[in-house]
C-alpha cells in the first residue's frame, strides 16, 4: 500500500523532478470518497454487513469512484498549482505543493470533521491456514493481507508493463529524460505530464479504498504521515524509477512489521528512517538508483 | 512559393536578441546551409523554426502557413523535423525505442518501411537496435538523431551541426548520407560551423554573423567567395 503510493511520488518526480507533496492527502481524499461510496450502500460502522448489495459490489463502486476522484483531482492540482511554475526556479513548484497539502487536509477536515471515521469491515479477516485448512502453524496467512497483496501486485506489475510497452508509456520515459527533446519529435508534453498525473491519482485513490478495507478507519492527516512514508520508500528504491518504489515500499513495510512483531510498535519508525540514512549513506541515488 | 521561409524573424533570450531580424528561404528539393561561427545564431534559427523559441517579431511560415509561436510538437507533426546540436539521444531508451519517438506524431500504426528506410541509410542502427541509446559512441548517436528525426516523414530536415565531434571519415560518411536523402526527396536545412563540407553537399547558403545575415549565395559561390575564405575556411 505504502508502495502505492511511493509510486505516485517518483511517477511525478521521475517526469517533473516535482516532490508532489499534496500527494499524501490526495490519498487521505481517496479514503473519504471511498467511505462515503461504502456508507451510500448501506454498510456503515454500525449495522455491519447491509443486506441488500453485497460488499463486493460495494468495493468495486468505491474503488472506481475512488480512482476516478483522485485522478481528475490531481489533473487539476497540476493544471492550478504546477504548470504555470514550471519553468520557474525549483522551490516555487514545491512551495505551491505544500499548499496544495494544506489546502487537500483542510478539505478533508471540513468534510468528516476532526475525528477518526471508521470503515465497515468488508472483507473477512481469517487465517487461512489455520480456519480454511485447519493448520495448526505458527505462521499466520491473513485474508485481508492477500486480499491487499492480490491487488497491489497485479496494478505495479501492470504499470511497469504500460511504461515499457505503451505509446504513451514510452513517451512517459522520453519527457522524463529531455523534455524539450519530446516535444521536438512530436510528443505533446503537457499531455503527457497531465497524463501522467492521472496515473499517479488514480494510484492514490486505489490506494485510499485498499488502506481504508485494510486498516478499517482514516482520519484528515492521514495524508501527512502516509505521505512520509511513501516518499522514503521512493527514496528508497531511488526516487524517479517505478521498480524501485515498489521494493523501497515492500521493504519498508517488511522494516516495519518486523519491528512491531520483534522490537516493539514504538520503535517501528526509528527502525524505518535509521534504515532509510544507512541506505542512503551507501548508495545516494537509493536501492536501484534513478532510471524511469 | 518557398518550403520554409524565415521573414525578419526577431528571437530573444530575456533582453539578450540573438536574432536580429533575419530573413531566409529554402525551396523543396533543396538543401541549404546557414554556416557561421561560435554564437552567431544557428541553433537559435532552427530553435526557433522548431518552435522552442517564440519568434519575438518576424513570421516563419511553411509552405505560404504561419507556423510561427505554435508549439513544438505541432510544428513537428506540420512536416519539420530537428535533428538538434549534441544529437539529444533518450539515452535510457533503446535505439528502437528512440526511432519510435521519432515517428510519435504521425497516426499510421505500421512503421515497418520506415524502419526499413532508417536502417538501409544507417546499417548500423540495425546492429544495435536493442541497445540502450546512451550506450552507443558519438557517431552512432548523430546516425540515430538523424534516424530519429527521419521517421516523422519531414517534409523539411533540419540539422545542427552533425559533424560536431567526429572523425574526418565519418563526417563524410554524414554528409553523403545527408546527400543521399535529399536525393531520396527530403528538403534540408543544414547548420554547420564546418563550412567547407557544408558547402560541398549544399546548394545554396546564408552566412549568419551575430544574429544577422551577411551573405547569401550560391554554395559555389560561397566556398569561393573571399571573406567567406578568410573567415570560415581557415584561409588568409
Ligand atoms: N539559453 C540561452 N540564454 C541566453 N543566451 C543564449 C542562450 N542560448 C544561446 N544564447 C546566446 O545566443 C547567441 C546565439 O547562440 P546560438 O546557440 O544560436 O549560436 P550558434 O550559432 O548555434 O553557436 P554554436 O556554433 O556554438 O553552436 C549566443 O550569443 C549565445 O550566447
Ligand atoms: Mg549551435
């Protein structure tokens, strides 16, 4: 999930050089749309399962919702905040992104007020090993976790496929490496980067809907520490390049279950960041250096 | 009426003008050299014929068509294709990748006979398709620059100093090349500091000098003419 998001970040930062930082809270957004399309169908904290659409249904709507809100949003934040300042020095485009992040946070608050909102329970949590098969292991197999991982993986392996293979995709890498060059064989780049925004969007609103099924509640900030995180994991795996995000992101998700399992959850972000600084000590341009 | 033609086109860098004011023709068929030294203009004129840089006055129109301040890519998909000075290669994309970019513009799908027509002028690039574009030495480069910008099916061919860095024996190979497309119907518009081969393949020339044109002729009577000797031929 982490590397969903970390795939946002160097999806913009591999063609922009831009460190979206709204790009937490545009996700933090993805969760509410997704809350508000699963409280729409009846389902609610309350009176758990509804009896009349099935959750499925119920995910599917949320999930293209989700997608689709946080894909035009972010369309829109480029066009507002990003494209006018992208030939001016590079701490104004930054700047305009922090306000774009406090701007998305207040939306979010203003919507469902300050407090935590829980989510319903969607998906079943069970171990499968142990009530499907009915193993007596020491090893738990979660539903949910494989219900996170069997969409996760499939959308990253999907994306790196579109970058590779597609027109588009090709012409992603081609702006990213000489922009003006792009344009020179005929690539429309503005097309491009607003595409490429849509990309990164819809990755946070899928990313809203999965965190929200997993973790079952979401809160306004949300955005920030999620937004943190994800951009180590990009600077992790090597910020700009797409395969990198998604280790920078497993890894970091692996760093930080262990901890809470073996050490203890207070020390899950120390752990997290010192690995982060004796990374980047070593290798400057992150696990996998920069290649989109 | 003329392919391409530049009229009192004015450009600036903020309040720098590094144009000032020229004016050229290219007819189909031709190919046409603007030669000058270090900081006169040239990649300024193709900058701005491309549509990186907005002429500030002036108007460039292409076939009797104001193409003047639209952007890049329109331009391109208009018939002008750029091969820019230090080649511009996607470095991290494969050679077929960078030959595909080339064509990004245009909306047929079957790009085979232009493939075909890249790699039977640059047999090279044929060896080397799947290699990564950064990987390839300075004159393979300059051979996929030209590839690159010859699969947009230009209507005019516009070339920034492709002899730059390279060994006598291949900037020949370039430049008989360069004659072989044009042969082949492409129009070009060719910008060398190396005026002497520049004039040996051209037909006609300008002689750009801080931003303004001071010459313009027949290439034979360029490479004969004195000052053109004394000042870009190394004579005198
Ligand atoms: N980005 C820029 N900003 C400011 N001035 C520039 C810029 N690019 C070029 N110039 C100036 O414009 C003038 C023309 O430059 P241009 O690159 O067109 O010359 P050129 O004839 O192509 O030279 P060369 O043979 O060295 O490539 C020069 O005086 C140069 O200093
Ligand atoms: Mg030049």
């Amino acid at each position: 999930m982490i590397a969903l998001i970390a795939l946002g970040y160097t999806l913009v930062y591999g063609i922009i050089e831009l460190i979206n930082f709204a790009h937490g809270d545009l996700f933090m957004l993805g969760t509410f749309v997704s809350l508000t399309v699963v409280g729409a169908f009846g389902f609610s904290t309350l009176f758990g399962a509804s009896t009349t659409t099935p959750a499925v249904l119920a995910i599917v709507v949320a999930l293209v919702a989700s997608v689709v809100f946080c894909g035009v949003l972010n369309v829109a934040i480029e066009r507002i905040a990003y494209r006018r300042l992208r030939h001016a020095p590079r701490l104004a485009p930054l700047i305009s992104a922090i306000g774009m992040s406090f701007i998305l946070v207040n939306i979010g608050q203003v919507w469902k007020g300050p407090s935590s909102q829980g989510f319903p329970t969607l998906i079943p949590d069970f171990d499968i090993l142990r009530d499907v098969f009915g193993m007596q292991t020491l090893v738990q197999l979660n539903f949910k976790e494989i219900f996170v991982v069997g969409i996760a993986v499939p959308l990253m392996i999907g994306l790196t496929l579109f970058i590779r293979r597609t027109k588009i995709g090709k012409a992603m890498r081609a702006v990213a490496q000489d922009r003006e060059m792009a344009g020179l064989v005929g690539i429309n780049v503005d097309q491009v980067i607003s595409f490429t925004f849509l990309l990164g969007g819809m990755l946070a609103g899928a990313a809203g809907l999965i965190y929200g099924l997993f973790n079952e509640n979401t809160v306004f900030n949300l955005g920030f520490s999620a937004g943190l995180k994800a951009f180590t994991a990009a600077v992790l795996g090597g910020i700009g390049n797409v395969t990198g995000a998604m280790l920078g992101g497993f890894v970091l998700g692996l760093i930080g279950a262990l901890t809470v399992q073996y050490v203890g959850a207070r020390w899950e972000q120390v752990l997290v960041f010192s690995v982060l600084v004796i990374i980047l000590v070593f290798r400057p341009l992150g696990l996998l250096g920069e290649e989109v | 009426m003329a392919l391409l033609e530049l009229h009192d086109v004015s450009t600036y860098y903020g309040s720098i003008q590094a144009l000032k004011g020229i004016s050229l023709t290219v007819d189909k068929g031709e190919i046409v050299t603007l030669i000058g030294s270090n900081g006169a203009g040239k990649s300024t004129t193709l900058r701005t014929i491309s549509g990186l840089l907005r002429p500030r006055s002036g108007t460039v129109t292409l076939e009797g068509k104001d193409i003047s301040g639209k952007p890049a890519h329109e331009i391109t998909a208009l018939g002008v294709a750029q091969s820019p000075e230090g080649r511009r290669i996607f470095g991290r994309l494969t050679v077929r990748e960078n030959l595909e970019m080339g064509a990004y513009g245009r909306t047929e799908t079957d790009l085979t006979a232009d493939f075909d027509r890249v790699f039977e002028l640059f047999p090279r690039l044929k060896e080397r398709v799947d290699q990564k574009g950064g990987t390839l030495s300075g004159g393979e480069q300059q051979m996929l620059a030209i590839g690159r910008a010859l699969m947009a099916k230009p209507r005019i061919l516009l070339l920034d100093e492709p002899s730059m860095g390279l060994a006598p024996i291949l900037v020949e190979l370039i430049f008989k090349i360069i004659r072989d497309i044009n042969t082949q119907g492409t129009t070009v518009l060719l910008v060398e500091q190396n005026a002497l081969v520049a004039l040996s393949v051209a037909h006609r020339g300008y002689v750009l000098q801080t931003g303004s044109i001071v010459l313009a002729d027949s290439a034979k009577a360029l490479a004969s003419n004195e000052m053109v000797r004394k000042a870009y031929l190394g004579e005198g």
